[in-house]
C-alpha cells in the first residue's frame, strides 16, 4: 500500500496565490452570508433555496440539473459547535474529499459536518476564516464534488 502525504495537496488547493491567478473575485477580509451567497450567485448562476419551512433563512446551494446539494449555509447557536456560547454565528456545510476533510478540522474554525455526512463533509464557522479566498476555493471543490 502507497503512502500519501495529502498536507502538499493542502498546500497546492489552498494556495492564494494560485486561486487569485485563476481570475476569480477576491475578498478584502472575513467573508460575510451575502458574500457568500453572492459569489455562488454569480460564479454558478444559482440562487439560494429556502427549502426548511422551520428554519427560512437557511440557505441550499444544489445544482440545476441533478439537484445534489453542494452548500448549505445555516445560522446555528453558537454552542451547537462550541459547546458554549450565547449567540448565533453563520456556518456553511460544504463537500469534501475526506483527507481534505481531516486536514482541515485541525484548523481553527473547521468541524466536522453539523448536517451532513461527517466523512465527507465540513462545517465552516465563516467569521473564524480568514482568508476569504480559502473559503471560495472550498466552495468551488464542493461544486465540483458534487457535479455528477
């Protein structure tokens, strides 16, 4: 059996420099909601969906033509990933690979998945990110993810 060191493809996925050469909107600081929403808006040319009557500012991201989810942007209370806390904060679950997954969970404001699969899927805490632009990439790999 290889071994991999999956840390280099952390590295090369995550890089700034490599996702700002690909032409794509850049961020200034910590991304808010509409940002987000935004940026899928255009970048996909999708629109959010309200799909939960309980919970209608949660947003779905899914693809047009075969309806797999790809995002799900919440707004939870603060000790649902915290344990403490007496807010609410802004979170997106997004697809990952696992490996990815498990890179990414040692990182500050990353979880393992609120709503989804725990495997293969992620929830970001947006006001820990900051670099914006890691976010978008995340984003942009949940889409390809979950294409087919």
């Amino acid at each position: 059996m290889l071994a991999f060191d999956f840390s280099c493809i952390y590295m090369v996925f995550l890089s700034k420099e490599n996702y700002v050469s690909m032409g794509r909107k850049k961020w200034d600081s910590v991304a808010t909601k509409q940002e987000i929403i935004d940026y899928i808006e255009e970048t996909y040319q999708l629109n959010p969906e309200h799909v939960f009557k309980k919970f209608p500012d949660y947003c779905v991201f899914r693809h047009r033509k075969n309806k797999k989810w790809f995002g799900l942007l919440m707004n939870i209370p603060e000790e649902k990933l915290y344990g403490s806390g007496t807010g609410a904060i802004d979170i997106i679950d997004l697809k990952v690979e696992p490996e990815l997954g498990g890179l990414l969970r040692g990182k500050e404001g990353y979880f393992q998945a609120y709503h989804m699969n725990k495997e293969h899927w992620i929830t970001v805490d947006i006001r820990k990110i900051k670099n914006p632009d890691e976010l978008m990439q995340l984003i942009d790999a949940s889409f390809e993810l979950t294409q087919k």
